[in-house]
C-alpha cells in the first residue's frame, strides 16, 4: 500500500497497517479460563487483553461466567 507523508509529500510503501490479529484458538480460551477463574488472570496467560477475550467469546456466543461455572453450551439449568 502506498501513502503519501502530509509533512514533505513523498509517496512511502507501507506493508501493513496496525496490529497483526491474534488468532488463538477458542479452545485454549476457554482452558485458560477455566484454568484461571478470572478474565483478567486468562488474558495474562494468554497475552492478550481482557476486552480480546470477552469480544471473541461473544463472537462464539458464549459468556465468560459460563466457561468458568463449566456449564455446558446451550444448557440454561446449568447442569
């Protein structure tokens, strides 16, 4: 991608833009909470933000509470 400096013009190749995506496997998210029993201690182990993990199992359709509690996927009566 080329962009162009708004100080002196000149056109500069860029090869990326911001941050590379992490792509951990929602599996190890899940161990990691599971594991840890906190957000903040599972993002830590994980290296990535607390806002990284509650996004990604929204995106999966899953809450945090339920990975830690260890209720199944669907199973509202919590068995």
């Amino acid at each position: 991608m080329k962009v162009q400096c708004p100080h002196c013009g000149e056109t500069v190749l860029v090869n990326t833009l911001g941050r590379r995506p992490l792509n951990i496997p929602v599996i190890k998210v899940c161990d990691a909470l599971q594991l840890n029993h906190s957000v903040t201690a599972a993002a830590t182990k994980l290296g990535c933000s607390r806002g990284y993990i509650y996004t990604y199992l929204k995106a999966h359709g899953l809450k945090p509470e339920e990975i830690i509690k260890g209720y199944k996927a669907g199973n509202t009566r919590g068995e």
